[in-house]
C-alpha cells in the first residue's frame, strides 16, 4: 500500500472519506482508469464498526457470496402481539423462504482496499475542512493547512456530509438501533434462525405499547453466539439508546432468556428522509451523502455495489468525451448517472411511505408488514431492494392497500404529515 502523501496534488478524482462507499466508488473509478486519491480523517484500513447485512440472491447476483460470514435460509418475522403459549397465532413466523447474508466486514473492506491499491489508488491522511472551485478543478484544504488539488471532489464522508448542499425539508428522521454480539443464558432465537423483524409486544405495558414501537432484528452466528438488536423505524427525533438497550434486555427476559457475554456492543443511529443533494453543485456525492440509505428499509450496501461501476463509468465517460470538462460538468455527469428521473421519483415515493409509517401505531405497524411480506415476493423483494421500476412499485402499493385491513388502510390514507408535499414531489422531484 503507497504511503500518506501532502502537499499539492493533482488528480482526476478526490474521495473524501474512507466507510464502504468511499471504497467502493474509489475502486471503481481507478478502475476506469482516472487518477484517484482517496482522503480520510483516520486510517483507511480501521476496522468498520458497523454490521452490513443483504439478501441471498442480491449478492449472488454480484458474484460477492465468499464475502459473506454468514447466510441464513431460515429467516422470519414475527408480527403477532405474542403471548405465553408458544403455540399461540400470536407466536406464529412469517418465513420468509429467502436467504439473507451477513457480510464478514473485514472481508468487505479488503476486497475494496485490494482493488484500490491494484487500480493505483492513492492514500492521503487529513481532515477535509474547506471546498473552493477556480480554473475548472476543486480545492481542498485541510485542518492542516495542506491544499489538494483535483478535477472533480467527490464526498462519500456519510450523511453528514463534508462539503454536499441539500435543501433544508424539515426534520430528518432516524433510524436507532442497539445491539449486542455475544452469548446468553437461553437461545434468543431458534438454531440457524435469522429474524428480520420481531414485533412481539407482550413484554410490554399499554402505556409502552402507546410510545414509538421497536422491533427485534436477531440471528444465530452459530458455536454459541447470536446477534440481537432491538431497532426502531425512522423517528424524528430518534429514540434514544438507553430506552433501546431497556427495551432488548426486557424483550429477552420476558423470554427467560438474560445476557451472559458481550462480545461487541452496536449503536446504530442513521437518517433514513435525508431530502436528495443539490443536483447542480460542482461536487458529487456518493453512499450516504448522496441519500442513497433506502428511505423505507435503511438498505444501503446492495447499492453501493449495484451504482458504484454506473456511476464511475459515467464520470470517465464524461473526462474522455471532453478532457477540458471542469468540475461542475463531471459532477452534473455523475449527478445525472447517480440520480435520474425515475430514482428520484422512486425515492419520493419511498419517502412518501416512510412518512405514512411513521405515523403508525403498534398495531398498525405489525399489521402493515404481516401484509406487505404477504404480497408476492417479486414484489416485495423489488421493493426492499430498490430495483423494481416505478409502475412496478406502483402496482405493489396499490395491492397492498387492497389487501391490508382498514386499520392500515385508514393509516394510508390520513394526511397528517408531509405527505401532500412528498406525493407531488414524485410528480416532479
């Protein structure tokens, strides 16, 4: 791996940040063959902290199967209220008959770092503090005072983006999670058992049963370990980690179940309404950044590696096409690939349902979703995956709220929030 490099230094593309996406849109365009440099606060080789989790056929589709540490063909959700009986309905899964995958984080990141240091990617510690724009190349100065030089910045620095504009939409709801990696006293789920969503609620008082609803998102790991995350929807503003933590170790409790070791403690809190970037800014944006966490399921990963070679392809298309293009033309070339019409459409669409869930209570929440995996999976999948065209996602709305209870439907249908504003921004967004 090359050295830390200062100073001045010319270059077709600069990346700002160092998590998945940065990697990831950084191998690509090297990969083009654009000179790349890549500036990250801390050490690009940190270990990420986060867990990043896809579906089966996603990442078979990719050709990325070895990256995973774990995959499950046993996944289910449970959207009954629960209750003492195991055989109760209440207790009954949803299967899912999907494989889902946890992806091995180490192996993730060096499969980007190696393809990065193949394409001839270079590395450059610092903060990046200040953007400027003159003789058609962007300036970057850092917390260090060092000035780096390129055609075109692109920041994939996550949601709180170094230097990407967006308008101000209100308050960006959050996604909160907390979670442990470790062993239990009990099994809180069932051997070689990958639960997507678990809405049981009899743990809970009715007074609880009235606040902002969590869910329970586990897995075995296998040799003894599980993961268990208790997790809510995007609120705005978020609920806290304590209430969180509370919640997970009550839930497991409940169940006679009580947490032994931990191996690793997980604080997940990420905006999931993020309004899309400004389109005509001289810098491009990627991964988190640009708002490309799915707004409905918070989904992220599977994009990056789906748009990373779009978008690259695009932005040297646009260097080859027209060697004297400044950065604003090769931000407007990529902002063009990342974010055209249809996905901004889609995204004010997602965000138009995101809005209504928002607003659900608990048993509206469980009963939404015990519909919604209900629909045919082609559906849902093309849903959660973002790859299912606008009149495909259409036709699935319009299915689920024909087949949905009134108690869901009545929730659809109430404009209590930004809804009319999200709905015409899928007209023109």
């Amino acid at each position: 791996m090359s050295s830390v490099s200062t100073g001045v230094m010319p270059t077709d593309v600069l990346v700002v940040g160092a998590g998945p996406a940065a990697l990831a849109i950084a191998a690509e365009l090297a990969e083009q063959g654009l000179a790349v440099a890549v500036l990250a606060a801390s050490d690009w080789r940190d270990p990420w902290p986060n867990t990043y989790g896809i579906w089966g056929d996603e990442v078979d589709a990719l050709g990325l199967g070895h990256l995973l540490e774990h995959r499950w063909s046993y996944t289910c959700s449970y959207f009954g209220s629960g209750g003492s009986d195991p055989a109760d309905p209440a207790n009954s899964p949803t299967r899912h008959g999907r494989d889902y995958g946890l992806f091995d984080k180490v192996l993730l990141q060096t499969h980007w770092l190696e393809r990065c240091v193949a394409a001839g990617v270079q590395w450059l510690r610092g903060q990046a503090q200040e953007l400027s724009h003159g003789s058609g190349r962007s300036q970057v100065a850092t917390a260090a005072g060092e000035v780096l030089e390129a055609r075109l910045v692109l920041d994939a620095s996550g949601h709180k983006a170094v230097f990407v504009q967006r308008p101000d939409r209100g308050p960006v709801a959050g996604q909160a999670a907390y979670g442990v990696v470790g062993r239990f006293t009990a099994p809180p789920v069932q051997p070689g058992q990958f639960v997507l969503m678990d809405y049981r609620c009899d743990h809970l008082s009715l007074e609880e049963r009235s606040e902002p609803p969590t869910f329970l998102y586990a897995m075995d790991l296998g040799e003894g370990r599980f993961f268990v995350e208790e997790t809510s929807l995007a609120l705005a503003p978020p609920v806290p980690y304590a209430t969180l933590k509370q919640r997970l170790e009550r839930r497991l409790a409940h169940r006679g179940v009580a947490i032994e070791q931990v191996e690793h403690e997980e604080f997940c809190l990420f905006p999931m309404n993020l309004p899309l970037p400004d389109l005509d800014q001289p810098v491009l944006a990627f991964g988190g950044a640009a708002a490309m966490v799915h707004p409905a399921s918070g989904y992220l990963v599977g994009a990056l590696l789906r748009r990373a070679p779009v978008l690259a392809a695009a932005v040297a298309a646009r260097l080859r096409a027209e060697p004297a293009a400044d950065s604003l033309q090769l931000a407007q070339a990529g902002w063009q690939a990342l974010w055209p019409l249809e996905l901004r459409r889609k995204h004010a669409l997602y965000q138009f349902g995101l809005e209504k869930l928002m607003r659900f209570s608990e048993p509206q929440l469980r009963a939404h979703f015990a519909s919604f995996f209900a629909l045919p999976e082609a559906q849902w999948t093309g849903f959660l995956a973002n790859t299912a065209s606008v009149p495909e996602l259409a036709a699935a709305m319009l299915r689920l709220f024909a087949t949905a209870p009134w108690s869901v439907r009545w929730g659809l249908m109430g404009m209590r929030g930004r809804e009319l504003a999200l709905g015409l921004r899928m007209l023109d967004p």
